[in-house]
C-alpha cells in the first residue's frame, strides 16, 4: 500500500502536505528477512499504471524479489497515517476497497510455481479480511504450501472494522489456521476468532487451547506491548511450544520514531530466529530485539542490519556509533 502521512508529527487538520512511503503487512515481512539477508519475494497485485510501478520499484530498491508482482485493476491501496506523540495516538485511516489487490482472484496466480523453491510462506491476517478474493488465493497458497512441505506462519492479527465483505473471520480464519505450522496472535485475537478462553485466560493457555483446536500448529507466539505512552513502549515476547512457556526480558524503548510495522518486524525476526537458532528462547529474543529496533526507523519497514538485532538481542543498549 501507499502511505501518506502528515510531516512530522503534525496532524491531519495541519497539514499541507504528504510524505508518501510504501508498505503493508506482508510487504513490511518480506522486506524485514532480505534486510536480515534472506531471500524473500512478495506476492501481490498492483496497478497497472505510475503508482503500481512506483511501488514495485520500492520492493526492489530493497533487494525483494518482484516477479510474482501482478498488474491489473486502477488504484493502488493506500493509507493516510496521523502520527501520534507522547500522550496523542496515532491514527490510521484506510482506503482499500478496490483496490488491485482487492480484487485478485485463485486463477491468477500458480502457488506451486511460486513456492517451487521456498522454504517459507507467510501471510497476514489482514489479507483475508480485505476481500472474498484475497482470502480464497490465501487459502490456495497454504494449502499448496502443505503439499509442497512448506513451513506455514500466519501473523492472524484480529482487525474487526476490516471485515466488511459479507464474510466474519470467526467464518474465515480457521480454516486458515488449522494448516499453518507457526501462528503468531494473542490471548485477545485467539478468544475473538476461535471463541477459546475468555477475559481471565492468560496467553499461555489460550495459546494451549489453539494448538488442542488445531494439532498442526507446533508454536504460539505473541509479545506483551506495555504503553507507558505513545513515545514510550516496553515489549516482550512470549511464546508456547507445546511443551514450555518461554517469555523474553522486557526491552524498554523510551523513544518511538515510528510505531507502524514493528509486528512486521517482530515476524520478520520470529522467522530468521526459528530457521537460524536451534533453542526457541533465542529464536523470540531475536524477534523481540527486531521488533523493539523497528521502533526507531521511520517507514513501514524495519530496515535493520542482521548485526544491529544480534547486537541488541545480546544485550547492548547503548546505541554507540559503529565505527
């Protein structure tokens, strides 16, 4: 998507003006792994004309493959972001629908010819949600990923006012789910999608709940996000494997550049960490340690160096000059 945003930190009535940056969930996951130096492709459609080849060039300029890039329809998706301070949130106005993206269909793209040589797919929980179209094609890609061997991970972020296509992700999502290896949400988004738990369960076992729904799933993964305000953020990251409940030491960011995308990142980190680490606690601690750096970039996109989140992850904080 496109992303039009205030200068600074002014707000929507002030302004006279747009930064403009591209992103959006998957994309922002994508980017994050080639910054950590994998090799990673986004699959989408944009439209075919300045603005969609605009956008592919931005993947590219960040080393993202583009040859599974669609082009039809005529508007690109886009969204307006107010950035908010201290006490002041931020705000997010979205303009999706009919979108190119919006209106993809299964029979536009070959999943086995996309995942011939992946190790990894990954898609978001905001796909689904946008149209009929996009949640059949992400249905075909896991369950092409399933025959293939393909790892599976869905971030299956619960975003209510999305759901606007005659379909509620309570319908939705659980076929989804029930194929996907490594599933990253929280105890609120497992009780209002599957109807596990309620208001007293704890992370843990809501999380135990999802994987006794849904047998594939090897690990649960989420993170404690504690806003002291709107500049000052605490993460931590939690995870259930099946076996054990593992929680991270709590990284305290006191100054925010830019909130946007840091679950990206956080997915980004989760899937480098669980390919590259063999003990799950290292595996979160690098997600936690992405996510938290996300924070001070501005952007959508974490455009953090494989050694600025090893550095952090082990326990530097000091943001010395690397020289």
């Amino acid at each position: 998507m496109m992303r039009l945003s205030p200068p600074g930190y002014s707000k929507f009535s002030q302004a006279t003006s747009f930064d403009i940056v591209y992103g959006g969930g998957s994309a922002n996951v994508s980017i994050s792994c080639s910054y950590l130096g994998m090799k990673a492709a986004h699959v989408t459609r944009f439209p075919d004309n300045a603005l969609g080849k605009a956008a592919t060039q931005f993947l590219r300029q960040h080393w993202l493959s583009t040859k599974h890039v669609l082009y039809g329809g005529k508007m690109l998706g886009k969204y307006f972001l107010e950035k908010g301070a201290v006490h002041r949130p931020s705000e997010v106005i979205y303009e999706r629908e009919g979108s190119a993206f919006s209106l993809i269909e299964p029979s536009m793209i070959d999943w086995e010819y996309v995942l011939k040589d992946a190790d990894w797919f990954h898609w978001t929980g905001i796909t689904p949600a946008v149209s009929e179209g996009t949640a059949m094609c992400c249905l075909e890609a896991i369950k092409t990923a399933n025959r293939m061997g393909v790892m599976v991970s869905g971030d299956i972020n619960s975003r209510k006012n999305m759901w606007n296509y005659g379909k509620t992700m309570q319908e939705v999502m659980p076929e989804l789910v029930q194929k996907c290896d490594i599933v990253i949400s929280s105890r609120r988004g497992i009780r209002e999608m599957f109807g596990l738990g309620d208001l007293e369960c704890n992370f843990r076992d809501s999380a135990e709940a999802l994987m006794k729904t849904f047998p594939r799933i090897r690990k649960v993964v989420g993170k404690t996000r504690k806003s002291l305000s709107a500049s000052h953020q605490q993460i931590q990251g939690k995870m259930w494997n099946g076996e054990e409940y593992i929680k991270t030491e709590m990284l305290n960011i006191t100054h925010v550049i830019d909130r946007v995308g840091t679950g990206d990142a956080f997915a980004a980190g989760l899937i480098y960490g669980l390919m590259h680490y063999e003990e799950d606690i290292q595996a979160l601690s690098f997600a936690s340690a992405a996510c938290a750096l996300k924070h001070t970039v501005p952007g959508d996109v974490n455009m953090v160096s494989l050694e600025n989140v090893i550095s952090l992850m082990e326990g530097d904080t000091s943001g010395k000059i690397k020289r």
